[in-house]
C-alpha cells in the first residue's frame, strides 16, 4: 500500500492525524508528516483519514 498526499491541496487541518495517528502527524511547524508505506494493518484508519479529509487530498494506491 502506498500513502499519497497531495500537499498543494493539503491545508493541514489534522483530521487524517485524529483519523490515522500512526500513519499522520502535524509537526511542530504545524504543516503534515506522513508515512508513505505504511503497514497493511492500519489500513482502514488511512482509508477513514482520505474520508474525512476536508479537501480530499489523499490517495490511498495498492
């Protein structure tokens, strides 16, 4: 699986962070980290992440 996010969309509300904390984070400067091969395990948290994303910036590919 690989994590996507199209940061020119991304305005860093958090709510992939909330969703999906192993996989987001917002850093101390306030802007997005993401891993981008995370572990199959946590997949339906990144999938629940790209749901709530208010500007829908994140792809989730196979």
């Amino acid at each position: 699986m690989r994590v996507i996010v199209d940061m020119a969309k991304c305005q860093d509300h958090g709510q992939c962070a909330i969703a999906a904390p192993d996989v987001f984070r917002i850093n101390d400067q306030g802007s997005l980290e993401y891993e981008t091969s995370p572990a199959e395990e946590v997949r339906d948290d990144i999938e629940e992440a790209a749901d709530v994303c208010p500007v829908q910036a994140i792809l989730v590919e196979n």
